[in-house]
C-alpha cells in the first residue's frame, strides 16, 4: 500500500503568489477580499470579519478566536486537502510582515493552531530568502515547546 505524502500547511502573503508557485505550493485566501489576479480558492471561515478591521490589535485577537473557537475544523481541513492535492498550501492574506510592530490574522491562526490543536503552521519562507529574527525565535520556541508532540490533522 502506497503510503499518502502529509501535506504542509504555510502562512504565507500574496506578494509571494510567484514564489508559492515555483515552489508547487497552493495558495489558499484566508482574507475577506482577494487581488483581481488571484484565481485559487477562498477559505471565508478563517477570514476575519469586517467588524474586526477598526479594532485594537487585542479586541481583535479576542474576537477571532472567538470565530476560530466556533468553526468547524474537520470540514475546514477536508476543503484544504481537497483543493491541495497532494501538494504542500499557503494560507494568504495580504500583510507582510516585514516590520517586527506588524500582525495580521494569519499569525493569529497559526497560533491558534498550536494552542488549540497542538499543529504547527510556519510562514513560508523560501530557501535563501532572510527570515527576520523575530520570526525565527518565534519558530524556535513553537518548536522546542512541541517537539516530537505534533500528530497529523489527514
């Protein structure tokens, strides 16, 4: 019996779209609207909503958890195989990321992974590319605190 490849779940933004592509990985919309040239599919469940755009960073977090908390995770991730086949994805939103002061809510969602499903989800960062500092600390930690823990979500 032919054993099934895990897929790999990234964060990643669409100014990367070029980069997800050379590296066969999907691109997954985790945002409330896309860029016209965006073609792949649209997860509107791990979206946040547009009553969350004008709040704190911290009201917002309490917020999308909140939704997080109540969405159905099994069906979420049977749509992310379905669309991935076979192949590694990247969840999208627009933000960067490349000032330390900047989030958006897909670091939010990675975290929430973590805490609540004990997942790891990184930000894609392609091979060469500089990751900042506080990113690879972050990864650092996530790692030492699961090590050998995480199980498969397939």
């Amino acid at each position: 019996m032919e054993e099934k490849k895990k897929i790999k779940i990234y964060t990643s933004y669409y100014g990367k779209g070029k980069k997800l592509m050379d590296n066969n990985i999907v691109g997954i919309s985790i945002s409330l609207q896309v860029p016209q040239w965006f073609l792949g599919i649209q997860i509107k469940d791990l979206a946040p909503d547009w009553s969350m755009m004008k709040m704190s960073k911290e009201d917002y977090e309490v917020a999308y958890r909140k939704k997080l908390d109540g969405i159905n995770l099994k069906h979420a991730f049977r749509h992310i195989k379905s669309v991935a086949k076979g192949k590694d994805v990247a969840l999208l939103c627009y933000e960067s990321l490349k000032k330390e002061d900047e989030w958006c809510h897909r670091t939010m969602l990675a975290k929430w992974f973590k805490d609540k499903h004990n997942f790891i989800i990184e930000e894609f960062v392609e091979d060469g590319e500089a990751e900042k500092d506080f990113i690879k600390e972050k990864k650092k930690k996530d790692k030492e605190t699961l090590e050998n823990s995480q199980g498969s979500l397939f």
